[in-house]
C-alpha cells in the first residue's frame, strides 16, 4: 500500500505532470542571490499535488512544482527565482498532505 492507516490502505493518484513551456526553459531558480543587475519583480508560489489521502488528494511531484515554478515565471517576465522555500509532502494530523510548494522570489534584468 502506498498510505496505510488504521483504517486499511489507499491508493495513490498522481498528479497530471506539468509541461515546461519553450519560454520558461531559460529561467534559472538557485537558493542563491540573484544577479547583481537584476530587479525584484515579487514573490512567486508554485504548487503540484492536491489534498489528503483521505479525501482522494493527487501526490505531487518536484520536478511538477518546479516546472509550475518555472512557467509563471516566464509568463510574468521573470529569468530567475531565488529559492526561498520548498515544502514536500507531510503529514499534517490525519491528513497526508499531497503537495510540493515552492516559494521564492521572481526577478528579471534591470535596465
């Protein structure tokens, strides 16, 4: 079984996968600072997964998070995310939480 609980097993359903898009290939993500020349555009939360296993919730995945990440990136404008935050699939009391977050922080090059 993937979750077992007092109650007996349940199954796992995936989460769709996230294509990256041909514009968000060039964004780069690092947990360190951002080019000097470049300007701060805002914080940026992505998310792959949804719900608990009790409430037939889907398992995200990383690399879906990440490419999530990537895409709204590249839709705003952005060419790099500084990493602030990753928050991977956890038990919150009876609920097994599905969900990759990614936080950061979106820039782009200055002038």
């Amino acid at each position: 079984c993937a979750v077992i609980s007092a109650s007996g097993c349940f199954p796992v359903h995936y989460a769709k996968p996230i294509t990256l898009s041909p514009a968000a290939a060039n964004v780069r993500t690092g947990k360190g600072d951002a080019p000097a020349d470049y300007i701060e555009m805002g914080t940026i939360t992505a998310v792959h997964g949804n719900g608990c296993w009790e409430t037939g919730g889907h398992q995200g995945s990383y690399d879906g998070a990440m490419n999530d990440l990537r895409n709204q990136a590249a839709r705003e404008g952005a060419t790099f995310v500084r990493i602030d935050l990753v928050t991977e699939p956890h038990s919150e009391g009876r609920c097994f939480d599905y969900r990759f977050v990614i936080r950061g922080v979106a820039y782009r090059p200055g002038p």
